[in-house]
C-alpha cells in the first residue's frame, strides 16, 4: 500500500486528484516534527475532503514517554475521523516505556473505535536521538496490540530509511512484524529508487512525502498528483517484476 502524508488541506485536495494511485492519506504537520500532529479540525476537513474509501491516517506526534497525555491525543484524532492512528516512540528509550505508551493508545482507540487500525512507529534512526532499537518495534506493536510497526527517519537532513537501517535489517523487521501478524510499514526519504529493495523484502505499506513533492522538497515542495501517479507505477511495476521472478523460481 501507498501511504502519502499532506500537511494541509490544500495539499489533501492534490491527494484527492490522485486517489486512484495511492491507498491512504496519512495528516501530518511536518514543521512540528517527523510525525508531527496536525490539528483536530485539519484531519476534519482532510477527511471531508478525500474520497470516502480512502482511509485517513492521522501522526499524534514525536510523543514523550507519557501514556496519558498520548492516549487522549490519540482518541483526539480518532474523532477527528482518522481510522489509522500513527504514534512516533520518539521519548521511549525501552521497549517496556514503549509498550506502556501504545497499550494507552490501543486501548483508548478501540473503545472508541474497534476497527481502528493502530500504528507504533520508531525510528530508523533511533542512535541519533536515543529512543527505542528499529527491530524492537514489531514486538512492542504485538504486545501491545497495535496492527502494524513502522519506523521513519526522526531528523530530516536528507539521508535516507536505508542509511541508517539497510536493506537486510529491514528485511529483519519484516520478517519479525509477520511473524507477529502485523503489517510492516517503512519511510524515510524513501525514493523510486529503493522500491525494488522494498517490494523483495516484503513491505506492506510505503509511507512518502518528499518524492512526490516538486523538487523532491518535503518542507518546501508541495504535493504534485503526477508524482504521486507515477511514484505508483513504479511500486506496481516492482510488484509485477517481482511476482513474475517468484512464480519462474517455484
Ligand atoms: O509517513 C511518511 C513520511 O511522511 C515520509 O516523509 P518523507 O518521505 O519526506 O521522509
């Protein structure tokens, strides 16, 4: 699946004239951090704005490692019509902080909203900011009983998903988030280029800005709806490249 992040309305009605390319729309501020929260009435209109079968994410944030304040954040975006919930573990520094913190979030989306789908994300890289170990996650999102784990990159400066985590640890995180019945998201900088890499290791869900932004500027550049159209044609072209080499192999 495609995920693409807007960080306004404006740039959600671009989403919209692309819908057809791209799985979910996913509300972020980014000049508040790499999952930055938007506000509640942003994810409103957003929600108003793409067609009704396309799922709205929502980022609560890069959160402290406080479970009550994050569990009411995340309930706020829940009602604001977000069915993805993605949490950043930006201020856990275990991975029992880290469950502490999406057990609240589980908990208090799923009473609101039992098909909610929830997202413990951390960092690709984690060593630069000093939070929870990339392939930590996957069992921090089962035991808490999250839907998928994910990890971005927390310092946008231009290096990239596999800079920090490479291609073989990310397949390590796939593995283990399957092995917990859990989608396996990955973003960072990602670009066309690293789809390959990603189609073979099995990811469920690619999360981009950047590389459908003009110029490939993720703060400056805004959502173009042919980049996102072909940055789908790429993954599909992957895809089907992919299928072919596992049927000629079996
Ligand atoms: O969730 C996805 C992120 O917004 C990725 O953004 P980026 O591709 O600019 O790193």
């Amino acid at each position: 699946m495609l995920l693409i992040s807007p960080d306004s309305v404006d740039e959600a009605l671009d989403c919209a004239k692309a819908a057809e390319h791209l799985d979910i729309v996913d509300v972020k501020k980014p000049d508040e951090g790499s999952l930055g929260a938007n506000f509640p009435w942003i994810i409103r209109e957003i929600r108003d704005a793409v067609p009704a079968d396309k799922p709205v994410s929502a980022t609560v944030g890069d959160v402290p490692y406080k479970p009550g304040t994050v569990a009411q954040a995340a309930l706020g975006a829940a009602v604001s019509g977000a069915t993805y919930i993605k949490v950043g573990l930006y201020g856990c520094t275990t991975p029992d902080q880290a469950i502490d913190v999406m057990r609240g979030v589980v908990r208090a989306v799923k009473d609101y909203r039992p098909d909610a789908f929830v997202v413990a994300s951390g960092y690709a890289d984690a060593h630069r900011i000093g939070c929870v170990n990339p392939l930590a996650l996957p069992d921090i999102a089962r035991r808490s009983g999250s839907d998928a784990a994910m990890l971005d990159t927390a310092i946008k400066d231009g290096t990239r998903l596999f800079d920090h985590v490479p291609p073989d640890v990310c397949a390590e995180f796939v593995r283990l988030a399957h092995e917990a019945d859990l989608l396996a998201a990955l973003a960072g900088s990602v670009k066309a280029g690293d789809l390959g890499e990603l189609t073979r290791i099995g990811t469920d869900i690619v999360g981009v800005r950047g590389a459908v932004c003009e110029g490939g500027d993720r703060n400056a550049g805004r959502i173009q709806p042919e980049l996102v159209a072909a940055f789908r044609a790429e993954m599909d072209r992957h895809a089907r490249e992919y299928a072919a080499t596992v049927a000629t192999a079996s």
